[in-house]
C-alpha cells in the first residue's frame, strides 16, 4: 500500500512480516515488534501520513486465524517503531475469522475503517479503528472492501 500524500513510502504484510520502502520499493526494510504477530495479508496507510498504517494478524501461514483465536488491528502512527492493539467491539473469543489482502480499507478522511472477513464478518469504525462496530456478522466470505 502507497500513502497517497508520500508516493515514496509503501507497506506490505505477508508470509514472511511487515516491510516498508521509503525509496519507492528500490528497497524494503523489515518491521518487526508488531504485536500479537507478523504474519498477514490485510495493511492500509493514512492518506496523508505515512507513518499511520493499520495491520491486521494472523497467527501463521498453516494456521490463518486470528492470535488467540481474538481479532484485534495493529496500528502504528511513527512508521513502525510502536505498534498499539485495537479491539473494542471486535469477537474476542472462538474468533476464525481472516482478512484478506483487500478485507481492509481506509476512507480519505484517515479516520473511517471498514474490515470484512473470510467468514463474512463487516465491521465499520469512524474513529481510526479505535472502536469497531459490527455491520453484519452473517455475510458470505469477503474477499474485498472498499469505500465508494
């Protein structure tokens, strides 16, 4: 994921961690110290602060659901060095649901969140992910969100 105001600055999550070019993918650097895990494919970026970036973790490639079978969002706001948890409103317990690479999306106002998951859960938050909302929990699997 690009930041919209710094072209230069790109995110990925994936098998193998967090990563992030501030050269424009000339080169990568890992981010590590995320909490609850590394490994996911779901990651959006501020639109106009690339050092905002928001995760979501999986515990590992042979086992795609969430650490402790709790959702929660990891989200840093100084490109990396701290990591904070996000989970009010979110399941926290028997909790199988994964988010795919498109599952997660940031509205331009950098504030709006919305997150759906492979087991067709829809979750909204208006405040940076700090509170999520269900939207529906009975959807069929969701492979993309994205604000219109």
């Amino acid at each position: 994921m690009r930041c919209a105001a710094q072209p230069d600055v790109l995110w990925c999550q994936h098998h193998n961690g967090i990563w992030r070019s501030t050269d424009d993918a000339a080169s990568w650097q890992e981010v590590t110290g995320a909490p609850l895990s590394n490994f996911g494919f779901a990651v959006v970026v501020h639109p106009r602060d690339a050092d905002t970036v928001w995760f979501v973790p999986g515990v590992a490639d042979q086992q795609r659901i969430p650490v402790g079978a709790a959702l929660g969002v990891n989200r840093t706001r100084d490109g990396g060095r701290t990591f904070e948890t996000l989970r009010s409103g979110l399941p926290q317990q028997q909790c199988y649901d994964l988010v795919y690479r498109h599952g997660l999306a940031l509205a331009d106002d950098g504030s709006t969140l919305l997150m759906g998951s492979t087991t067709g859960g829809l979750w909204g938050s208006n405040d940076g992910g700090d509170h999520w909302q269900a939207v529906n929990t009975r959807l069929p699997p969701i492979h993309a969100v994205r604000f219109g």
